[in-house]
C-alpha cells in the first residue's frame, strides 16, 4: 500500500516510523505541507528512514490526482480537514485521518457521511483500540467474563506545559476544537465506549485552571450514564503535574478490571488476578511524544488489509462520531450547567 502523508506537524515523525516499521508492507509515496520548503526538507529527512526521499506535492489536488497513492493519510490541524476530505473523496482515495475528525460533531458528521456518499473508505487513528490490552478486555466483555458492569472509573491525569500551548492555535476552539477532551482525552473516551457502549446522559464541569494560559479546558470531571444501567466518572486533565498514565476501571458483579496504558489487571470477586500486558508509555507527560509508534502501525495495517478485503477498517469514520457526540455533550453540560441528554446532541 503505497501512502501520502499530508499535514508534517509533531505527529508526522510517528506516521514515518509506523510506516517504516511495516518492512515494505506499506511505503510513504509522498508528502505535502502547507510549506513546500519544509515538506521538501521533511522529505529528504526521511529518506533514509523509509528507503528513498518520497515525494513533495504541492497541494492535496495534487495527492488526489496521483495514481500511485493507494491511501491519504491526513494528519493535518482539525480546522484544515473539511476541503482535503472533499478533495480526496471526489477522486475516490481512501482517507486514514488522525484523531479528532473535526472540531465540532457536525463538521465531523459532514466528513463522515461525505466518505460514505463517495463510498471511499475512512479510517481513524484511534488507535488505542489496537493495543492487546484492550482486545483482551473486549473479548473478556463479550463472554460475559466481569457479569454485569456497574460502575465506570475514566482518568486521564495528564501534565501538558505552558510551552505547549503557547504554539499559536494550540488549545484554541478555531484550530484544535477545544482542550483536553478533543485533543487528549478523546482516545480514553473513545476506548471506554469500546468497553461500556453508548452512554446516555452526562453532567460536567469543564474549566481552564491557573496553571495554563489557553482559550479552552484544561480540566473537566464529569457524571455518566451509560444505556447498559451502569454510571461512571470522568476526570481529565492537562494540568497534572508531572502526569500519569490515563486509566479505565470497570467494576462488574463477577470482577472488576484496570487498563493502565498497555497494561490489564483483573481482580475476581474470588480474590484472585490476572494482569495481561505490560505498561508503556502513553505521552501523559511534558512529553507529548513519548509513546510507541506500534499502535499506529497497527492501525496502518488493519487499513491495509481491509483495502485488500474489501471490509471496513477496525476503526471507521462512522465509529468515531460516538466520541465526538459524547464530548459534545461534556461541553455542552458545562456550558450550559445543567446535566444534558445525548439525544439532544444532534
């Protein structure tokens, strides 16, 4: 599967690796940057890492327009999606797009169905969804293995720098969307409703502390119900300092069960555990970076094969609009100060 990497920011190193890791499986055809100068030094950058300076395009018509791409990956700021997916699905290329979709849950539903209309395939890096932690624990809820789940713990206790939002864009609702909760805690959010399925109504509370400078949240906690009879609790925060790893605990009448980064720890009502997995790093702390480019790899090639099968990838556009509507409804709650049904999220 041959791929264009559009959109060269903090997270473009990541794609690179992921895409050499594949061992040819997958190959990086070209890039392309709103800066042509930069694109053509990150090209060059790369070469050794992924065997050959790719490609610079100029534009993502031109992307669109190459038949030798199989697949756009888009890795571009939130506010720079809409035109590119427009571009991309006209000419009939499968999109694999970095997380958030968009910055709101219209505009991403717009991404979405316009993918759907083009009947070209979306993918998302959601790619918690990949770890062997989380696959486990999935298969351990479809066999009924914790009975029913009862209650839900979800924390994020990250620590971002002052630096970091200084970035102009970073933490502001025009570029990114909003803070912590689309840009951070939308990978926990996402692999909890993974586990739990749809949660119905929320009560939040999100702010912006004294310890970062930014339009948006930095910290948000928060009540869930969820459609399956179990409640739970959100807290998510950049403003943890040094920052540990997010977590998410299920307690069910039969056991209860921790993922922790990379790690699952079962607890039985019999007083027995298990752990599966072991914990690694997740970019909880001042660096947002520090985490394994395998997760991502892992994504690539479920995409890869999922073109070869003619199947929907494990992490499809339509999937990921569930986390984009339970986050609109936290910021919503708190906007508004009153607890806030998700069917009035449209």
């Amino acid at each position: 599967m041959r791929a264009a990497l559009i959109g060269l920011g903090m997270v473009a190193d990541t794609h690179v690796a992921a895409i050499a890791a594949t061992n040819g499986r997958i190959t990086l055809e070209g890039v392309c940057s709103r800066h042509p100068d930069g694109a053509a030094k990150f090209a060059q950058r790369v070469s050794g890492t992924v065997r050959g300076a790719p490609k610079v395009y100029a534009s993502v018509a031109e992307v669109a327009a190459d038949p030798a791409v199989d697949v756009a990956i888009l890795v571009t700021p939130p506010n720079a999606r809409v035109e590119a997916v427009e571009t991309l699905a006209r000419a009939g290329k499968p999109i694999l797009m970095e997380k958030p979709i968009e910055r709101t849950l219209a505009a991403a539903t717009h991404i979405v169905e316009t993918c759907e209309a083009a009947n070209v395939p979306l993918g998302i890096f959601l790619q918690h969804r990949m770890r062997a932690s989380a696959r486990r624990l999935s298969a351990l809820l479809a066999e009924g293995a914790l009975g029913e789940i009862g209650l839900v713990e979800i924390a994020v206790p990250w620590w971002r720098t002052q630096g970091y939002y200084d970035e102009p864009g970073r933490g502001t609702y025009a570029r990114d969307g909003g803070g912590v909760l689309i840009s951070q805690a939308i990978h926990t959010l996402d692999l909890a409703l993974t586990f739990t399925g749809p949660a119905l109504g929320v009560q939040a509370m999100a702010r912006t502390t004294r310890l970062h400078r930014m339009e948006a949240e930095d910290v948000v906690t928060a009540g869930i119900d969820y459609a399956s009879g179990a409640v739970g609790s959100l807290f998510a925060t950049t403003a943890s300092h040094p920052g540990t790893a997010e977590s998410i605990t299920l307690h069910g009448t039969k056991g209860s069960a921790r993922v922790v980064s990379g790690r699952l720890d079962l607890t039985w009502r019999d007083g027995t555990t298990d752990t599966f997995g072991e914990a690694g790093g997740t970019g909880g702390g001042a660096d947002p970076m520090a985490f394994t480019h395998a997760w991502h790899q892992a994504v690539l090639e479920d995409f890869a094969d999922a073109l070869e099968a003619g199947r929907p990838p494990a992490v499809t556009g339509r999937s990921a609009l569930a986390v984009h509507h339970l986050i609109e409804a936290l910021v919503t709650s708190s906007r508004e100060g009153r607890a806030i049904d998700l069917s009035e999220i449209t």
